[in-house]
C-alpha cells in the first residue's frame, strides 16, 4: 500500500533558514528508508502560494493557501508500507512529528 | 520549476455525486494527465482516500501520539496532488484552473505550491532522498 505523508509544521520555524543538523536528520531518514520512499519534496512556505477557484466557468485566483492553519503544509513522502500501523511508526521518525505533525493518508486505488 | 498542487474538494459532496457526475471528473483528470505528459511537464499526481481514512501522528517528549483524523478539520479537504513542472506561475495557475475539483464543478479548490528546489551533491545526488515527483 501507499501512503501520502504530510508534514505539518509552523513555517516560521524556518523563516530564516534550515537548521543544517535538522536537515542531516532528513538526510538520515530519506537514506534508512530509501527502498520504501517513492516521493518526497519540500514546498516553499505559504506566502508563495495561490489558491484557484473556478466559478461559472471562471478562475478565480487569490493569495495565499487553501485555509488559514496553526501549522502548514511544508513537504510531504510518498511512501510504501504493509500497513497503515508501518506508516505511521515511519512517519514518527520524520523529524516535522516533534516540532508539528504528520498526517498519513492511504493512496486511493481505483480498480 | 516544479509546482505542487494541492486539490481540495468536499468529501460530502463526492458522496453525493451520481455515477455520471464522477465520470466526468474522472474523465477531466485523465485530460489533464494526458495533455501534461504530452508536453513532458508531469511529474507525479495521485488521489487520497478520505480524511476518515487518516491519521495524525506527533512526537511530543520522545513519545508517539497517534490521533485518527487529519491534522485540521476544515470546510474542504484534501483529495489529491499534483507535481507539474511549469515554465512559471501564471502556467502553473492555467493549469490549475483545469484540474478538477470535485463534483457539480461548484466546489473545491486548487492550491499552488512552487517546490523547495535543495542543491544537489558533489556527485549530483539529491541532499534529501526523494523519489519520483
């Protein structure tokens, strides 16, 4: 099975920069679970983002992420696991579930 | 550069769709994957199951607290992503503009993350380990 981890953390925490120690800790995890890793990225932080709307046929853009959050959307894995209990055990070691959460969504299979 | 695009739509909404109206969305998904590969700018998309089916895991004090649930509980929710890789952000809102959202095309959204780009090691490897996308 796969499953979508989404790192959510207060982007603020990165304002001025990474911390190069956190981002080894990445580094590390992407490298112990490589054979079980299909995606993963970083986003940069919501201020760049645009939401799109389409009304009546028109787009409507404006500023800003989907939702105002205490925590936002930073990066994500894409990752495979026997079970939703194996993803979540992985995604505890992804250094974001210490400073914000990480949420696990089973990837939808269509038959 | 590579975008992300966040879609949200509302759950409640799917549930009600009738078979016709799924067909349609789906069919749209299928237009866009279709034209973006064509074009050689799609990099990756797939459709969550519903945030019934999450869980959200924190690390607080070395221990593990799983909660079922996504991270927020929020008016629309994510159902799925995209990674195109857009000339620029006006082509990546075009194409956001065609990725569907939902059902009844009233509802939903799309958000448009531009992607963290890390620099690549001494040998061109990726600093973080990522895989397709």
């Amino acid at each position: 099975m796969q499953f979508l981890l989404l790192i959510y953390e207060n982007e603020q925490r990165f304002a001025s920069g990474f911390n190069p120690a956190e981002m080894q800790e990445y580094e590390a995890f992407g490298q112990q679970h490589a054979s079980a890793i299909k995606g993963g990225n970083a986003l940069q932080p919501t201020t760049e983002a645009q939401t799109v709307r389409l009304r009546n046929g028109k787009a409507l853009t404006t500023d800003g992420p989907f939702a105002e959050t205490k925590e936002q959307l930073g990066g994500y894995y894409l990752v495979e696991a026997p079970d939703k209990a194996a993803a979540a055990a992985m995604a505890a070691k992804i250094p974001g579930a210490r400073f914000g959460c990480v949420e696990v969504r089973p990837i939808m299979t269509f038959s | 550069m590579r975008y992300m695009m966040l879609v949200y739509t509302q759950e409640i909404e799917m549930e009600k769709a009738s078979q016709e109206e799924m067909a349609r969305v789906f069919a749209g998904h299928v237009a866009v994957q279709q034209e973006t590969r064509r074009r050689g700018i799609f990099r990756a998309a797939d459709p969550l199951k519903y945030t019934s089916t999450a869980t959200t895991v924190r690390l607080q004090e070395g221990k593990t607290l799983v909660t079922d649930g996504p991270f927020a509980e929020t008016k629309e929710q994510l159902a799925g992503y995209y990674i195109l890789d857009c000339a620029d952000l006006d082509e990546a809102l075009e194409w956001a503009a065609k990725i569907p959202t939902g059902c009844g095309g009233s509802t939903g959204c799309v958000e448009v993350r531009p992607i963290h780009e890390f620099p690549t090691g001494p040998q061109g490897e990726p600093i973080l380990a990522t895989g397709r996308g």
